[in-house]
C-alpha cells in the first residue's frame, strides 16, 4: 500500500473537492481519497503503480497536478 499527497491547481469550493475525489476513486487499486480546496492537497492511500492513473484521472476531470 502507498500513501501520497498530490498538488491540485484549479480546486475552489467543496463540489471541486467532490469532482476530484470521484475521479480518483474510479481509479484501480485506489483505497482512499481526501481532497481540500483551501490546501490544494489531495491524499491518496492506494496500491503500488497508480501514480500516473490518478494523475490521469485528475487531470481528465478538469484539474492540473504540477509536476
């Protein structure tokens, strides 16, 4: 299992936060999502392998992951 916090750009109210969270718990191996607006910050607790998916699947819902 692999904890990580992503960077999100373009996250400005809750339904942001639900949009992103949704996305990412679409993705395979993906166990846990927490998503905040006010921090940019996205948590993610999911199996090895699915960083670039969840990149993907953010960036699919109309938010950017800087690198």
């Amino acid at each position: 299992m692999n904890q990580y916090e992503l960077t999100v750009d373009g996250m400005s109210c809750t339904g942001c936060e639900e949009t992103v969270t949704t996305a990412v718990k679409r993705v395979e191996g993906v166990h846990r999502v927490t998503a905040d607006h006010e921090t940019g910050h996205v948590e993610i607790t999911a199996e090895e392998g699915t960083d670039d998916a969840v990149k993907r699947a953010i960036h699919d819902a109309g938010y950017d992951v800087p690198a």
